[in-house]
C-alpha cells in the first residue's frame, strides 16, 4: 500500500513522455497544489481558534469577564462560516464557468493576506470596540476564502486524479489542513513560551504575520497547474451552446440535486469534531482543568502529525474497499472517542490524555476528515462540482464554527460537566455514519466523467 508524502508526489520519478506522463505529472502537481492550499486555509483558520481559546477575549472582549468572554470570543469563530455559504454560491459559480485554478489563486491570496492583518490589528485597549469589529471583518473574510479554497482544491485534485486513485490524490486535500493545524499550534505553542506580558503585548502576532510566506509559496506552486482536461471539455461543449440563467451552476445544485445537498449536510454533521478539538477541548483544558497550555497545544501537534501520515492510508483504503465503510467507521469510532479524550482530561494523566486525543483525531476522525473533498466532489457531476462541493460543505460547516460556541455554553460544572458537550459531539457523530449508510451510494468503481450522472445520492 502506497503512503507517498506530498513531497514524493512532488519529485516524482520521472515518466516517459506523452499524455499519460502529462497526466501523471498534473495530477501530482495537483496533490501538491491541495495539500499547500489546505495547509495555508487550517494554518490560518486554526490560528484564528487558537487565539479565540487563549487570547482574544482579554484583548478584544476586555468589557466582558469571565464565561461570558469566552463565549463571545469562540462565537467569532462562527462568524467565519456564517458568510461562507454565500460566498461559495459566487466562487463557485465562476470555478464551474470560468477558470478552477484562478479561483483557487484568489482563495490562496485572501486567505494570506486577510491573516496578516489580524496580526497587525490594534487592540480593544487602543481604539476601543472598533478592534473587535475589525477582527470579525478579517475573520468574515477568512470565510470568504475557506468557501471556495477546499472545495476547489478538492474538485482540481479528483478531476486530475487517475481512475482508481481518487480516494488517495483527494486526501491530500485535507491532510494539507491537518499540517495546517499542526503548524498553527507549534507556531503557538513557541510563542506561548514567553513571558505572559510579552505574548499578549506582541508575540500572538508573530503566527499571523508568518501567513503570507505560506501563501506565496502556494501561489507559487498553483501558478503552472493546468486547468482538468475533464473540465476543459465541459467548458468547450458550453461555447458551443446558449445557457440561460437556469442552466447557472447555484440553479442547477438547487433545482436538480437538492437531495444530494442534504446528503452532503448530513455526511458532514461529523466535523464538528475538527472545531470542538481545536477549540473548545484547548479552552476547556487550559481554563477548566488548569492543564498547562503548552500540554495541551503539545496533544494538537502530535494529534495532527500522526493524522496527517494516516489520512493518506486512509485514502488508499477508500479505494480499494469503498468509500461507505471507511466513513462509516470513522464516525463510529469518533462518537465513542470524543468519551474517551474528554474523561482521560479529568484523570490528570497526561498519559491517558495523549492517547484519548490520538484515538480521537489521528485515527477516528482521520478515516472520516481523508474523506470529506472526496465524498462531496463525487456527488456532482463536472458541470456544477466546484459549485456543489462549495455550497453543500459551507451550509454544513456553519454547524461546525458554532460548535466550540454551543459547548462552551452546555458545559456544565464539576467533574462531569464535560459529559453534555460529549454527548452532542457523538450525536453528530452518529448522524453522519446513518446518513452516509442509507442514502449515499457508492462511487469508487466509478469513472470520474461518469460521477454525479449514473451514480449519486439515492
């Protein structure tokens, strides 16, 4: 079983010419292009949850002590999603009629720049209730990127795959944003080692700064990738025809594959399990039980690296059993999981904790999170994928960006208080694996021109 590292996609040996060889070489480049634009999308996204739990209530929310901080601060977080639906009715529209790749370069740019200029916002102590509005129009234009980077990055990664190895090229996509997680908690994790005064005063900037090096490097990469040749036929055969607004991407998800979106919102219930880790499992670590930061940033980034081996396989494993028993299994896994890591934060183990995190994000959630670009990407056909992927995901993830919000609310006290997040977090869990098993068919025999037309949602 293969498990090449992006790099190993990137230097590959090299192949005899022709089209085959050119195809090869795109659909590494494509890999590589998925997993820099997802590293650059979590190592943002995530850096922004990460200073939501440790940082940004006593320097944009100052007026309000105590929970009350804290909840309006993860709320923040939400808001990033809130937009994000929108936006990805407008990039993918223009992903689906104008140009993949010069979408997936706004994304890249946005995303950069809209990070490092958190880094240089004022505080509420320097202009008042103005630095927390000007941190939710940063974050809302994080959204605006998240919406069209995934989804995109998935959609040139599956239609530049070869047949047979969809599940593997696409898990890149989000073993990119797993890297991106373990990046912006080490880049945390650093600056967290200074004194208290200085890490509020200057040293959370430093991550957010580092972001437009991340995204010029994407750039870079993303620059010479081609446009899918599965892709640029759909684009010839619609010159060649008048379209109308009913045949516009948004009009077509809505009116013809509706069923399919809310397929998707279902199959995508179980990422809730992305921001409770990141979010509020840090806050609650660090806030509640007194758990050193650096403890719990440490579980992020070993969490991470481990998923981001393992998603690869995970990959690999879809395609050569199927799509619907490895999803399925990882949801399983990842409701009775959540149990696990939020008791062993009680025991005062640190031991048992690590391992509760490991079960949880490197191995249940990592056979559910290789999945997600694929299982979306392969319900539309090419001629709306970009826009359908967008849409379905972004509706779905607006649960997803309330969730560290919604546990830090139901949190109850005392020992067990952890036990309502936990049962809400399976819940979803076990809506996920239920859909995906009664109303998802299977699509890994399935030729990639075919996808979205004889196989899709029931």
């Amino acid at each position: 079983m293969s498990t090449e590292s992006p790099s190993e996609l990137a230097s590959h040996e090299p192949v005899a010419p022709g089209p085959d060889a050119d195809h090869a070489s795109s659909a590494r480049r494509a890999a590589v292009a998925a997993f820099v634009g997802g590293t650059l999308e979590y190592y943002d996204f995530f850096l922004y949850v990460s200073a939501s739990a440790l940082v940004f209530n006593e320097l944009f929310f100052p007026q309000v002590d105590g929970r009350l901080g804290q909840v309006l601060s993860m709320a923040t977080i939400g808001i990033g999603y809130v937009v994000r639906p929108l936006a990805a009715v407008v990039i993918g529209h223009l992903g689906d009629r104008v140009s993949r790749k010069k979408m997936l370069l706004f994304t890249l740019l946005l995303m950069g720049i809209s990070t490092t200029a958190i880094g240089l916002l004022p505080t509420a102590q320097q202009i008042g209730p103005a630095a927390a509005v000007l941190l939710v129009l940063l974050r809302v234009c994080q959204g605006i990127s998240a919406a069209g980077e995934s989804a995109g990055a998935a959609t040139m990664a599956l239609e530049h795959a070869p047949e047979g190895k969809r599940g593997f090229y696409t898990s890149f996509v989000n073993t990119g944003t797993v890297f991106g997680v373990m990046l912006s908690s080490l880049a945390f994790l650093l600056v967290s080692l200074l004194p208290r005064e200085q890490f509020l005063a200057w040293g959370w900037r430093l991550p957010f700064l580092l972001s437009i090096v991340v995204a010029f490097i994407g750039l870079w990469i993303r620059r010479t990738l081609p446009e899918p040749e599965v892709f640029e036929q759909v684009l010839e055969e619609e010159e060649q025809t008048k379209t109308t607004w009913r045949e516009w991407p948004l009009v077509v998800v809505f009116r013809q594959h509706w069923r399919r979106v809310l397929v998707g919102i279902g199959i995508y219930l179980v990422s809730v399990v992305s921001s409770i880790f990141s979010a509020f499992v840090l806050s609650y670590g660090v806030r509640s039980l007194h758990i050193a930061q650096p403890i719990m940033l440490g579980m992020n980034i070993l969490t991470a690296f481990l998923g981001m081996c393992f998603q690869p396989i995970a990959g690999r494993i879809a395609d050569r059993f199927g799509r619907k028993p490895v999803f399925m299994l990882g949801s399983v896994l990842s409701a009775g999981s959540i149990f696990f890591l939020l008791w062993s934060m009680g025991t005062g183990s640190i031991v048992l904790m690590y391992l509760g995190g490991i079960s949880l994000m490197s191995i249940s959630y990592g056979l559910v999170n290789a999945l997600f670009p694929l299982l979306l990407g392969e319900l539309f056909e090419t001629e709306v994928r970009f826009s359908g992927a967008a849409i379905t995901s972004q509706l779905a993830l607006i649960v997803t960006g309330f969730a560290p919000a919604i546990a830090a609310s139901i949190q109850g006290s005392g020992p067990q208080g952890w036990l309502p997040v936990a049962t809400a977090t399976a819940g979803a869990c076990l809506v996920s694996a239920m859909v995906t098993g009664l109303f998802l068919k299977e699509t890994y025999r399935t030729d990639t021109a075919r996808l979205g037309r004889e196989v899709a949602a029931r």
